[in-house]
C-alpha cells in the first residue's frame, strides 16, 4: 500500500485564484525544484474564519490542478471539507486530498468525508488530516482512524493551533501511530513566511516525514495568507534542509520540543502574573498600602508546599521557586 514518496513535500498556492495564478505556481516549481518529488496544493475551498475573505473560486478550480498535473507532471492535492468535496475533487482527478484544522475539529463532518471516500469508486492517493485547531491528541487520532477506516493512506500535519506550535499534541499522536507518516506544515504554524526556514528544521530534527508548505508566485499579493506564503525561490532554498535525513536523536528532540513548549508557556505566564502585581501595585498605592504583606506571602507559600507534597516536590524548592518569584513581583510594585 505504501507508494508515498519520501520526503513527502506538498507545495503550492494556499488558495487557486485563477487559471494563470495555478499554472505559473505550478511552472516556476518545476523549473526550479529540480527532482525533488512535489505534490502541487492549491485550496478550492477555503473554511475562513471570516465570511467576508476570500471563499475559494470551488469547482472551477479544480479544472486548474487538473490542468497542472498534466502540464507539469506533478500529483496535485487540495482540501475537502464536504462529500460533495470529496466527490467532485476525485472526478476531477486530484490525486491527494486533505482535511483542513476546522474540518477536524468536527467528528461529524470527517465521518462524512470518510463515508463518501468509502462509497467512491475513484480512491485518492492519500488523504491529509491537518491536527484540530483546538490541541486534542485524541480528536486528531480519532479522525486519522475514521478516514483510515475508508481504506485509503492517510498522513497526518501538525500546523499547530493559532500560529504556535503543539508539540505534545503532536507527539502523542506520533507514539500513538507511529505507522502513520507525520509531515509538519510550518506555513500555518508560524503564520509568517520569515519564521518558515527555522520552522523547517524540525522535520529532520523530529523525523518527520515531509512538509505541508504554501508557496504563491506572488505572496504579497494573495488573496488569503499572503503573510505566510514564500516565493517559488525562497522554498527552493530550503530544498536541502527538507531533504535532509532525521536526525538519529530525534526521539530526544521530541523531548526537548515538548520542553521548549513548556517553558514558552511559564514563561508567559511568569510575564502575565508580572504584569497583575503592577496592577496590584497601583492599586494598594491608591489606598495607601504597602507593597509587602507578609500574611499572604506565607499563606500562598503553604498552599503551594501542601501542593508540593502531593506532587514529590521538596519544600525547599517551592520556597525557592516562590520566593525567586515574589520578590520580582515586588520590585513591579
Ligand atoms: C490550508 O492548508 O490552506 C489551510 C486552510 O490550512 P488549515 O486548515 O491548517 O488552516
Ligand atoms: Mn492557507
């Protein structure tokens, strides 16, 4: 069953615009990506957040990949998020299909898709499920396992929830199939073309098996996600970084991006609860307060030591951890 190429490199325009947007894409690609063995992507239909974007031009669209593959001889793919999707997507030909983030937050709609790819005559060569916007390992599993149910390859991208990356999502998904190929789509997770090489590092790092990424023959002018869209050339040059092979620490990677991810997120956190003490500070000077008061450093103190027990973490770290903490917010007041 596995004839999936490796890498995995699905490229192309977030959405199909016109006839001539589709075919430069896909021309300046193949001029210029040499062997490396690209599914060409364009959207027909585009769930935006907001009904006043751009929707997608439907099933006209489709004529346009259609026509790509022949001229260029690229496996085309695009995103299904209906039946019909799905029926009309494979009479026309399109060899993968994928299942965007909004689409995955819905068990119903991706049991939908999964039947009429099980009733269609025409199977595709593959079909892609994006992670759900919201980060919930099981809801991604769960699709991944409704659209393999329909007999047909299925591949799984992490684009991470609103432009940041979620690796323990990903990763659990990862332990849980490790026999389903991952590909990263670092164009939705960043949401900025600047951060795409760094992004793109991850898919040797982690041992992924490809990438998702959205490639405009003019990013500033398209007509959705033209913050994140690179040019035909600045894709090509990541090319080598794409190709590269994994890493043979990846499984501690794994570890090291869960880490990262943590920290960003106490970090910030730290930040927020900075940010109330000035608050705070403002306030008790408004009702001539002063800044310390010891009662409630040591109630919290305790609360948080109660806690520490019954999570194996020695009093005298949370005394560290906390005081480090408070005498920071003090000086904010
Ligand atoms: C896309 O790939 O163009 C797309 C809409 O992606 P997502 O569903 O990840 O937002
Ligand atoms: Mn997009």
């Amino acid at each position: 069953m596995n004839s999936l190429p490796s890498p995995i490199l699905i490229v192309g325009p977030c959405a199909a615009e016109s006839r001539e947007q589709v075919l430069t894409a896909a021309r300046l690609l193949s001029e210029q990506a040499g062997a490396a063995p690209i599914i060409f992507r364009a959207g027909a239909w585009k769930p935006r957040t907001s009904p006043r974007t751009f929707q997608g031009l439907g099933a006209e669209a489709l004529t346009w990949l259609a026509e790509a593959r022949l001229l260029y001889h690229f496996p085309v793919a695009t995103e299904v998020a209906t039946p019909e999707h799905v029926r009309l997507a494979l009479a026309a030909g399109i060899d993968y299909l994928w299942l965007g983030a909004r689409t995955s937050a819905s068990p119903i709609a991706v049991q939908a898709i999964a039947d009429a790819l099980r009733a269609n005559k025409q199977k595709p060569l593959g079909v892609l499920v994006k992670n759900p916007v919201n980060p919930d390992p099981e809801l991604w599993l769960g699709n991944l396992q409704r659209i393999a149910s329909a007999d047909v390859p299925v591949i799984a991208v992490h684009r991470g929830c609103s432009h940041r990356p979620c690796w323990s999502m990903a990763h659990k998904v990862r332990l849980a199939r490790p026999d389903i190929p991952m590909l990263l789509d670092p164009s939705h997770l960043t949401g900025d073309a600047a951060l795409i090489p760094e992004a793109v590092q991850k898919v040797a790092l982690l041992a992924l098996d490809g990438a998702m990424i959205e490639v405009h023959p003019c990013p500033a002018d398209a007509l959705s996600d033209a913050v994140q869209q690179l040019t035909p050339d600045a894709f090509c040059s990541l090319l080598p970084d794409l190709q590269r092979p994994a890493d043979e620490n990846a499984q501690l990677n794994w570890y090291r991006a869960e880490i990262d991810e943590l920290d960003d997120a106490l970090w910030d956190t730290l930040l927020q609860r900075l940010r109330v003490c000035e608050d705070i500070g403002t306030w008790k000077k408004q009702h001539h307060m002063p800044p310390l008061q010891p009662e409630r450093f040591e109630q919290i103190l305790h609360a948080r030591m109660e806690w520490g027990s019954q999570h194996g973490i020695s009093p005298e770290a949370i005394e560290t951890i906390l005081s480090a903490i408070h005498s920071e917010s003090l000086k904010r007041q």
